[in-house]
C-alpha cells in the first residue's frame, strides 16, 4: 500500500498539532455516557492525523462523483477501500 508523509520541524510541530485542533473543532473534554466530563481519549496529534486522512478521502470521493457515475457497487467498493486508509 503507497503512503504519504508529512515531515514537519520539531520546531513547529506542537504549534501544527495544536492549530489543527483549535481549528477542526477537537474537544479537550467529552462526554463520558453518565453526564459527566472526561478527557477527551484521542491526542490532538492523533485528531490531526485523522483530519488529513479525512481530507484525502472527501478530496478523492469528490473528484470521482465530478469525473464518474459510478454504480452502486463501484461506491461500496469505494468505501470499502476508504475504510482501508489507516492512520501511521
């Protein structure tokens, strides 16, 4: 499977993690199921890593319903490689 990576200077990379954060909406804090407030269990660089693959996939799905008509098996079949896409 091909791979993508981002090299990002130690320097800048808490800044990165922290604007991707602020900037998509991630929760310091969630809801636990009782009412209550718990930390929120996904890293903000976990969070930043899963908005680019997100980004990738809406880009892709994009250019294939502007380009194509794709049947209904060909868009299970899509999603099913969508779901292939892991976060390293």
């Amino acid at each position: 499977m091909a791979s993508i990576s981002v090299t990002i200077p130690d320097a800048k990379a808490t800044e990165i993690r922290d604007a991707f954060a602020r900037q998509l909406g991630r929760p310091d804090q969630i809801q636990d199921g009782n009412g209550g407030m718990i930390p929120n269990p996904e890293s903000k660089t976990a969070f930043a890593k899963r908005m680019l693959v997100e980004y990738v996939k809406k880009i892709y799905w994009r250019d294939i319903q502007s380009t194509i008509e794709p049947t209904q098996a060909e868009r299970d079949t899509l999603r099913s490689d969508f779901e292939a896409v892991i976060i390293s």
